[in-house]
C-alpha cells in the first residue's frame, strides 16, 4: 500500500544550504542524477526541491509568477519533468509574505493562483516561507488560506509550513493542514547550531506526529563548510564527520524531516555512508511517528543537556534508543531500564541492534552504559525479549 501524503516524515534534498540564489536548470537536473547514482533514491529519498531566487523579481501582466530567464531558460515545467523521469518528486519555493526572504514575489494574495501554477508545472512540495508579511495579518490565516490553495489546485501538493516556530505555532499547525513545519530558525553549518537546535526541540514531542511533522530545518550533514553563504558557512570547515553523524541521529530519531542540504554531486563516501545508514533511516520513517521523550542521566554529574537519552517508541513494539554526548570528552552514560518503564520485576531484557555499525549487541538487563565518543552518539534497536 502506498503512504499517504506526509505519513511519515518527507526525505529529500534543498538547494539552499550549499547554493543559496547560485541555482540553475542543470544544477537541479544534476542533484536527480545524484540520487540514483549515490543510491538515495533507493534509500527512500525522494523529493528534489529548488529554494529562494529562482523567479524574476515581477510577475508578469497576469499576475503570474515567472521563472528568472537567466536560470531556467526553458521554465520550470521541463526541470519538473526531468526530475519525474528518474522516478523522484520536483519541489519549489514561496512566502506567505508580499516578498520571499531573498526579494523575489511572494504568494500573498496570489495563493489560489499560484497554487494552480505549481499544479501546472508539476510541482509535488511546496516549502512556504514567512519573509515580509504584513503586521497585521495572522500568519495562521495565511497558512491556512495557502493549505486550502493547495488542497483544490488538482495535484497532491506536500505544504511545508516555514515560520521558524514563531505566533505560537504549535497550537494551530496541526489543523492548517501543513504536512510539516519549521520550529526554529535557520541551521548553520557548525557543531553549536546542531546542538541549539536539537536542544530547542526537547520537550516538543506532543507536537510531531502522521500528517504534521516538526522540522529542525535541513541537514548540513557533509558540508564541511562549503555554502556560498556566510551565515549558513560561518564556521570554516563545518562539522567533523564524527558531529555530522550525531546530527543526522538526532534529527532522525526525533523525527525530523530529513532534507539533504551538501553538494550531492561531491559527497565523500563517509557523508555517504551517513545518509544512507538504513537502521537510522528506518527510525524516522517508522509509520507511528511518533515522538521520542527524554531521559536526563545523573543529572548531578553533567552540565544542562550535555548528555541525555532519547527514547521512541516504534510501531512493531521495538524501542529506539539515541544515547547522546555533547560535552567535549568521551563519558560512559548509563540507560537505566526502570527509567523506560521496564523494571527488573518485569521478567524481561532487551536485545540491542547497534544502529551505528550494524552490530548485535546481546542482551541487557536493568541497565545499558555504552561509551560514547565526545560529540557523539550510541544508537540502539531494542526487542523486548524474556529473560
């Protein structure tokens, strides 16, 4: 049976973390190559999105939107096609405001419209920005208004809500119809801004679920600081492997969405072996998506949210365990079972995958107290099996 639109968290790839407004018709036809070449698309990746700067700066005397004639030459239709061709989905970019973040025509006032052009080029994501929108209009109301825009435009459209968590969000996401939303502001290719993010998050988890997903914004897993932009690029070099590892487990296991941001053409075979480790995958994708609750380690010993644990339940009774370390020096962090509601009493152990190196582990009872790499991460499959 195939999934309903959002079931589970979308995984694709976006323009903007690596080449902002440096886009063209043949960049985007090269990032769909990439997936069948590097095997994303058999690893579940699917949607192909362009972001900001890709129409002229005015619609035309229809009120249309026009695609900039220097970058796509032959419009989007043709790009869309391609994208199609390789069995993959084509995504594109708007604002709920007058104007996009980057000056371009936002779709305020031009929803239904502009839903019905997105239809016609084929257009299967829409990302929805919150730049430059009126004072006085509810960002709720907009969002809602382009939801219905694009549930009536003829073609299922996934709608990804991005206001950067602001106007209490949470409270009416849900209902707008977003398939996900923004809960924070932009990523930055450094180990601080993973680590902000993910924290701002904790807590959060009543608010992720089927059909409406939290999402921490792309992945900079691979970067290794090579955005044209200075502020997405402020720390030379990004992350270590190490730390883009723990961000893409992070993002993962709290159900994320998960949107590719390097230059996929040029990814090294450890970016590679990240983003497709299939138990990790397996994880976000899990058809409960559900969210993973936190669990605090001798909190007496650690500084605030320099080690935790994360636990998500999945759908066939199985437990998803991410045992975290953001301090700067390895530490043993001990799970206790009874903190997961399975005390010794209950007459069972738990079996553990090591969704890392595809280890078995064996099995555990009462606790599990791995080792974990500084700025690194354990994660574990756990089978509740009888003692």
């Amino acid at each position: 049976m195939e999934k309903l639109l959002g079931m589970t968290p979308p995984m694709g790839w976006n323009s903007w973390n690596t080449f902002t407004w440096e886009i063209n018709e043949e960049l985007i036809k090269q990032a769909a190559d990439a997936f069948i070449e590097n095997g994303l698309k058999d690893a579940g990746y699917e949607y192909v999105v362009i972001d900001d700067c890709w129409s002229e700066k005015q619609r035309n005397e229809k009120g249309e939107l026009v695609p900039d004639h220097w970058k796509f030459p032959n419009g989007i239709k043709p790009v869309a096609d391609y994208v199609h061709s390789k069995g993959l989905k084509f995504g594109i970019y708007s604002c709920a405001g007058t104007h996009t973040c980057a000056g371009h025509p936002g779709s305020f006032e031009h929803e239904f419209q502009d839903a019905e052009t997105f239809a016609e080029w084929g257009v299967d994501y829409l990302k929805y920005d919150y730049c430059y929108k009126p004072v006085h209009i509810p960002g709720e109301i907009l969002y809602k208004r382009m939801s219905t825009a694009l549930r009536n435009c003829g073609r299922p459209i996934m709608f990804s809500a991005c206001n950067w968590g602001n106007d209490n969000i949470y409270k009416w996401i849900r209902e707008s119809g977003a398939h996900l939303f923004r809960s924070t502001g932009d990523i930055q290719d450094n180990w601080e801004s993973i680590t902000n993010l993910a924290i701002s998050q904790m807590g959060k988890e009543p608010y992720t679920g089927n059909f409406c997903h939290n999402d921490m914004d792309m992945l900079v897993v691979g970067m290794h600081g090579a955005s044209n932009d200075g502020f997405i690029g402020s720390k030379i070099g990004g992350c270590t492997d190490q730390e883009y590892l723990t961000h893409f487990a992070l993002w993962a296991i709290m159900g994320s969405p998960l949107i590719m941001g390097c230059d996929l053409r040029k990814a090294s075979e450890e970016t590679k072996k990240t983003l497709l480790n299939k138990d990790l995958i397996a994880i976000n994708q899990d058809l409960e998506a559900r969210g993973a609750y936190v669990i605090k380690p001798l909190p007496d010993a650690y500084n605030e949210n320099e080690a935790f644990i994360l636990v998500k339940p999945l759908a066939d009774g199985d437990l998803a365990i991410g045992i975290f370390n953001f301090s700067d020096t390895q530490r043993e962090l001990s799970l206790e079972f009874w903190d997961m509601g399975i005390p010794y009493a209950a007459g069972v152990s738990l079996s553990l995958h090591d969704c890392i190196t595809g280890e078995e582990l064996g099995e555990f009872t009462e606790q599990f107290a791995p080792v974990v790499p500084s700025h690194g991460c354990v994660v574990v499959r756990a089978r509740i099996v009888e003692k």
